[in-house]
C-alpha cells in the first residue's frame, strides 16, 4: 500500500526517455537504506525532554484519556485482563492487523493521481473533492485555518484548493486516507477514545513535518508516522468496547501500560503488512521500548519528540498542565518551541463519522 502511496505523492512524473546505459530506476524501498541511522550526525546543543518529564507528561495523558483517577494500581481488572489477552492472541496468532483497519476509500487513489502533477486542474480537482462531504469539509476547513485576510470566510472549495496548494493537498489528503471512521453506534471506548487518539496523531504528524529537516528523516515519511502510530491502539478500542460494554472497568496504570506496548507491537505488524518503509515502522516500534543509554533512530527520536509536544498541548488546552510550567520546556530548542506553537487544537469533526451509520442514526 505504501509503495502505491509513495507513487502517487512523489509529485513528478517519470522522465519520457532515459539517459543511453542508465539502469532502471530502483523501488522505493530499495532507494533507501533498510535501517535509519542509529545517531543523527548532527549534535543539538539542547538535549530534548528528560524520562522524567515523558514519564509524567505520559501518565497525565492517559488518565485524561480513560478519565482515570491517577491512582496506582497494580491490579488489572477481569476486563483489562480480557482484551489484553485478545490481543495478545491477535499478535501471537499472527493475523492480519490490517484486515481490521478499513482501507483506503476509492476517492483517494483519484485524488492523488490528479496530484502527481505540477500542472494539476484546480477546477477538476475542486470538483472531485466536493463528491466526497468529509474531504470537502477537511479542505474548506484547512483553507479558513490559513487564510489570513479581512475575516471573510472561504466557502469555494475551488478557493480552498488554490490556497492551500499542491503540497498542503497531499498531506490533507493522506490525513484523510488514514482517518478512521467512527460507527455512531460504536461502544463506549470507541466513540469517546478514538477522536482524542486521532486528534494527538494529527497533531504529532504536524510536528513531524515541521521538525524533520532538524532530525534528518524524509518529511513525508515523518508525516506518516505520526499518522498511523496508534492505528493498533484504535483498532484494540472494539475489543474493549465488546468486552466492557458500561464503559467502566478499564483504565488501570498496570493496563495502560501493557495495553500501549502491545498496542506499538499490532500498529507495526501492520505496518509492515502495509509495505511502510522500515524508517516508519522502526520508529514506532521504538517508543515501546525506549530506555536509557540506548540508542533510537533518528525517527524514533522525532515520533519520541513529537509525541510529547502533542500531549503537552493537548493536557495544557484542558488545563490539565500548567501552559507556564517551565519544567515541561525544559531541554526543548527554540525551533521545538516555535513547533509547540502550532499544534492547536483541531476541529471537533477532524474523525470522520460512519456514513451509512449516520444516516440510520
């Protein structure tokens, strides 16, 4: 799937003759190294966020998710101990992550290949993208977020795609792809977690990009990444949903803590099974494992960065966390901080519904 995705964002196409002798052009997973560097060659004279600070920042996070008390506790609940051990057959048997995670809605493929061009049609575009009521609002709403004018709202999707341009599109529309979609009659977990989840992924991918020039990873695939790094984890909310159906038995600090390592294990698994590049799937695959005085890839060291910058904002925004804390900046350079800036919160809307749910609702 990635291999097709990379295709239609590579934003140029194939030259008409090649050069006399030269070979083929290698895949893409052949024209970049399997495994990413361990150590980013360039030394930063700010050391990024301690373990103390991820730990606490990690913690606060998760209560807020499952509205937990923040309590310690060492005992898992029947229910926890339930989905946990339904995940751990998913893993141990080895079935199909993917298979659980919806794919890609036939509109996309359209879409980017209309963007593989320089010379992409505005108004076929805009047409293409006003078939589509979730796209069509994710468009207007970005256009609005950037246009900054006489106060005058965007309401031309033809408008909306012009400004946002080329690039903007592609990773709107990737967004988008990977967006998942929210039955209205979904369980407790399902409707009250996953839009918080998507919402810190959005906001992580958003950081990514902006930072990957600073850790020397490809933008596009630090944009994935975050993306798609707790697809495991929304996938594993219908086991919950099934098993505690009241919404109130699930949540302890000894589940969390199992549940978002197994959680990193299946978002690989289906990663992989997606033919993401090993960069991607290697960095998220660390943030379930990272300890002291072990090396990470350049990757992992941004999905790591930008997960904290993403939690803070979000425990901030609910005045769960002190916006003038200095010790939640600390370590943090002046590009982070200018990164941290940025992550506002999105739109309520930003997961999208289940059509055929809505409409019967």
């Amino acid at each position: 799937m990635f291999q097709w995705l990379q295709k239609m964002l590579s934003g140029s196409e194939p030259a008409a003759a090649p050069a006399p002798k030269s070979e083929p052009p290698p895949s893409y997973r052949e024209a970049r190294p399997a495994v990413a560097p361990a150590v980013n060659p360039v030394r930063s004279a700010y050391p990024g966020v301690s373990f103390d600070q991820r730990d606490n920042v990690n913690a606060a996070y998760l209560n807020w998710l499952f509205g937990s008390s923040g309590e310690s506790d060492l005992d898992t609940s029947d229910a926890e101990n339930q989905v946990l051990e339904a995940l751990a057959t998913i893993l141990k048997t080895q079935q199909s992550g993917a298979a659980l995670v919806r794919r890609l809605p036939g509109l996309i493929p359209q879409l980017l290949q209309s963007l593989r061009s320089d010379n992409f049609s505005g108004a076929q575009l805009s047409r293409t993208i006003s078939s589509d009521v979730v796209l069509l609002s994710a468009v207007i709403r970005l256009a609005n977020t950037s246009y900054v004018g006489n106060g005058a709202s965007i309401t031309s999707v033809e408008h909306a795609v012009m400004l946002i341009g080329q690039e903007g599109l592609r990773h709107l529309i990737t967004s988008v792809a990977f967006r998942p979609i929210i039955d209205m009659n979904s369980g407790h977990y399902t409707r009250t977690l996953a839009p918080r989840i998507w919402d810190q992924s959005e906001r992580s991918a958003v950081a990514n990009r902006m930072l990957a020039e600073e850790f020397g990873v490809d933008p596009f695939e630090a944009f994935l990444a975050g993306l798609v790094q707790h697809v495991g984890l929304i996938v594993t909310l219908r086991i919950m949903d099934q098993v505690d159906k009241e919404g109130k038995s699930i949540g302890s600090e000894m589940f969390c803590a199992r549940l978002i390592q197994d959680a990193r294990t299946l978002t690989c698994s289906i990663g992989r099974e997606w033919n993401f590049p090993d960069s991607v799937v290697m960095g998220i695959g660390e943030q379930a494992g990272v300890r002291k005085g072990v090396p990470i890839s350049a990757m992992g060291r941004l999905l790591t960065q930008s997960d904290y910058l993403s939690k803070v904002r979000i425990l901030v925004e609910h005045e769960l966390l002190g916006k003038a804390d200095p010790a939640l900046f600390k370590g943090l350079s002046p590009a982070t901080m200018h990164c941290y800036q940025q992550l506002d919160a999105v739109a309520d809307d930003s997961v999208a519904p289940d059509p055929q749910s809505a409409a019967a609702s």
